[in-house]
C-alpha cells in the first residue's frame, strides 16, 4: 500500500539504488515518536556496558572493561558518557578508576518477567515459525525487548522442557536451534490484533498528525484492510521452487501476512518497539517474502519507523497514545524511570557525586544531541554462546 507522500521522482526511479535511511528521511516524522527513540538512544547504546557491570558483583576496573568491551559510547569518549549520567554509572576514584551502577539503576535493571511469563512470549514466538523452530543467537537478540530473564537459557529453556528443546544447527558449528516440543505447538494462540479490530480482517489504523489521506490512498486502505491473509500462527505453504513471480493480488497477501507477523512480534515486546536489524533475523524463519523494512514504511497507520541515531527503530503504533504506552507493565516502567534517570543527566546534582566527575560540563551536555551516541555491534558483546 503506498504512501500518499509525495516521493522524488528520482528516487521513485531509482529506488533500488537508494539507501533505506534516505526512505526513512523521505516519509512523514512524527515527533512525538521521534522524541522518544531520541531519549532511549543513551541507553540503546549502553547496554553492553550494563550488562557487564550487572554480571559482575564487583566494580569493574575501567581498562578492564576497555579490553572487554568497544566502548565507542560518545564522539567525546567513553569517560565522557558516564560522567553524563551519574544517576546510572558511579565512577569511583582513586585511579585507575572503577565502575559500578548506582542502586537505584540496578535495582530498575533487574525487574524482568517471571521464568513463567516468559515461557509464554517464547511460546508465542516460536509459535510463529512455520517450523516452530528459531536459531538462539536470534532469540539472544531481543532478550531485552521480550523481557526474558537474564539467565533464560536456564531459567525458561532448561526450565520448560515440556515446551522447548535445544538442538545443534546443522547449517553452522558450535550454534543451537530452539524447538518446540511436538506437543506444545498444537496450542491455538490468538493474534493480538483481533482483540481490537471490528472486521475480520482489518488492523486498527492511527496516522500521524497532518498526514495527508487523499480520497484515491483512502480507497486503497480500504481495500487493503478488507484482503484476507494468512495470519502470524497459521501454517503457510512455500512457493514451489522458491518462484520470485507471484500475481500483484498474491504478493499484497504476502505484505499483509508480513504487517501481521510484525504485528504480533511487536505485542510481544515490552515497550511496543525493536531496532528492524533485530527483527529481520527472523524473517527467513517466519516465512516473510517481502522486505520488512518497506512494510513498515508502506503501512504509517500501523508502524511508525524511526532512523534516529542512525538505527532503525519500528513502534508500534496503537500500543501508544502521546508518547506513553496505553498498557504499561512492571517492566516498561521500570525502563521508563530508568530512561528518566538518562534524560536528568547531572542535572540538580553538582559535585555530589564524586571527585572521579569533575568537570562534567553540564550546561552544555544537557543540550547535546541524541545523534552523538556511537552505535554498538551486538555481536562484540560477550553473550552466551549459541
């Protein structure tokens, strides 16, 4: 379903030379969801920090963790970010420096779902695969976006047997494919979506301020919302032979299953949001044909896409409602207040926390932008072997 949008005609003709940020930079911005991938960039880009300083129950040594970890965290430098955020990070003298998290970030750290809970979204999740079957270093992926427990390898894998079962990966040494046990998949789960829409097959649809709904695009929405699909736990057939042509009314069946794969993946997640690299990961496993990134771009009343901080960030869009999650949880709160103490950086607290911060320069870091956190590889972080 395209968009209303006015596109550059050299970029309607060239659109497979163009790169997706300039896409992105090409739609509609809404700025309340912008303002948001805005205030969680700091910790985006902290997180395989955090997770050192959580796994170790001792300060860590700042030169340690420099070996450990990439910490390009500021184009100012690492020392630079932590002494932006004394609410989370504690800098303790005398040198070398060490590093622990303040008890307050801690304790919002730690609140996760039950091993229960989380039994249930991997469930689900598995449940989506035509194969009822993910390869772990996915799942690894979007531990933090599902709210599994940090030992849930343990906790949930091992401790669920009934439900999954660890393999090796055929295709790849030393990697696992997460199953579901042949009994447990026969469970029928319900999409998400059709607890609110009032047509069968219809999604709910919220278009950003001033967005332009011509009566030619409205027509095409309707359409569009009145074409069945198969949806995110129904059994697909591949196409025999893995043909590229498919007829325009079988490819917009394709799309749409993908809008409801994204759907339910996005419901699943704690705060309604994933970076769509996270995402794509699944895509081969959830039998997704299409690109995903222009589903979310092609669908504004659904998704609202994201290039802030030089990622990709896809929101769900009926999950919010100015900026706030419309059914929080004990965890999204606990990430809010978390976000909370980021954006309040040094603010109200001189010196007070350490000789280790001095010469923070507060006045102007508070004016800094989000733009100015380096983005983090995932793959550089030290994580369980999958």
């Amino acid at each position: 379903m395209p968009s209303p949008l006015r596109v550059p005609a050299r970029l309607l003709h060239a659109r497979c030379k163009t790169t997706a940020a300039q896409h992105v930079a090409a739609r509609h911005l809404d700025h309340t969801f912008e303002r948001l991938a805005a205030a969680h960039l700091p910790l985006v880009a902290a997180s395989p920090l955090v997770d050192a300083l959580r796994a170790s129950p001792e300060p860590l040594a700042l030169p340690d963790l420099a070996r450990r970890l990439p910490l390009r965290l500021h184009r100012r430098g690492p020392l630079h970010f932590l002494r932006l955020f004394p609410r989370v990070f504690h800098l303790r003298a005398p040198l070398p420096l060490s590093l622990s998290l303040t008890p307050a970030a801690a304790d919002l750290l730690a609140v996760a779902s039950s091993p229960a809970d989380a039994a249930r979204t991997l469930h689900r999740l598995l449940a989506m695969s035509g194969s009822r079957a993910l390869p772990l270093r996915a799942v690894f992926r979007v531990w933090r976006e599902l709210s599994l427990p940090d030992d849930f390898e343990e906790s949930v894998i091992a401790g669920h047997p009934h439900l999954f079962r660890l393999a090796p990966n055929p295709a790849e040494p030393n990697t696992h494919i997460l199953h579901l046990v042949a009994d447990s998949a026969a469970e029928d789960f319900t999409p998400v979506v059709d607890k609110t829409r009032s047509d069968r097959y219809a999604f709910k649809l919220q278009f950003p301020p001033g967005f332009r709904l011509t009566k030619e695009y409205r027509k095409k929405v309707k359409e569009w919302q009145q074409l069945p699909y198969a949806g995110p736990y129904e059994a697909v057939s591949p196409r025999a032979g893995g043909s590229k042509r498919v007829s325009k009314l079988a490819r917009r069946k394709m799309e749409k299953r993908a809008v409801g794969i994204a759907h339910e993946f996005l419901s699943l997640t704690v705060e309604k949001m994933v970076e769509v690299e996270k995402f794509s990961q699944f895509r081969k496993w959830f039998g997704i044909e299409v690109n995903v990134r222009d589903v979310f771009l092609d669908h504004p009343g659904i998704f609202y896409l994201s290039a802030k901080g030089k990622r990709h960030t896809v929101f769900l869009r009926e999950a919010y409602d100015r900026g706030k999650l419309v059914e929080p949880n004990e965890v999204s709160e606990a990430r809010a207040k978390l976000v909370e103490l980021m954006l309040l950086r040094r603010r109200g607290l001189g010196n007070a926390n350490s000789s280790a911060n001095m010469a923070s320069g507060a006045a102007s870091d508070a004016k800094e932008s989000g733009d100015d956190f380096v983005e983090h590889e995932d793959c550089l972080l030290d994580v369980p072997e999958t």
